[in-house]
C-alpha cells in the first residue's frame, strides 16, 4: 500500500501533462491506481444519452483523473511546494508540512 502526500480537499497545482499550470481542489483520491480528480482540470468531453438528469443528451464537460506524480500541494503561501511528514510538538501526532515555508498543513 502506498502512502500520498495528498488528500481529497486539498489544493493542488498540475505541474505536468496538458493541464501544466492549472490549480484546483482535490475531489477524489483512487490509492490503487494513483490517480487524482481535480476540480476544473484536466476537462473531457463526455457524449451522453438523454436521461433523468440530463433530458436532452449531447457533449458534457466533466474532469478525468490526474497521475498523483503530477500534482503539487499548494500551501498557505500560494506557491507549490513539497510535502514532509514530522512529529507535532503539542498533540504528538504526525502532521504534514511545507518543506518550502516550514508551517503546518491543515
């Protein structure tokens, strides 16, 4: 099993592929295929048939997924950085970090 430096809701930023320089909020994590769902990149254009949600069919715009090794976490700064993982010093659980700023990922 593989460990992800990053987690549904989390800010992001594509740093390769088509989407390069795109940023947004992670909506799903697959852990078996490393693939990440990131709100408004990475857009396809899906062909659907008429149905309860969508009476009229045609060309849907939704989001496919993204390779995990091409994402950044996007800390409190703004900018992309890497992820550490350390001890906290008040409650001693393992917490995420900013290796670029140092602070603490919520």
């Amino acid at each position: 099993m593989t460990k992800l430096n990053i987690k549904k809701g989390d800010n992001v930023m594509v740093i390769a592929g088509n989407s390069k320089g795109q940023s947004g909020r992670v909506l799903v994590v697959n852990k078996d295929k490393g693939r990440a769902i990131v709100e408004s990149v990475n857009l396809i254009s899906k062909h659907t048939k008429p149905n309860a949600d969508n009476p009229k069919g045609g060309i849907v715009k939704q989001e496919a997924a993204v390779d995990i090794s091409n994402l950044m976490l996007i800390d409190a700064t703004g900018k992309p950085t890497r992820i550490g993982k350390r001890k906290d010093e008040k409650t001693g659980k393992t917490v995420r970090f900013s290796k670029k700023s140092g602070e603490v990922i919520k």
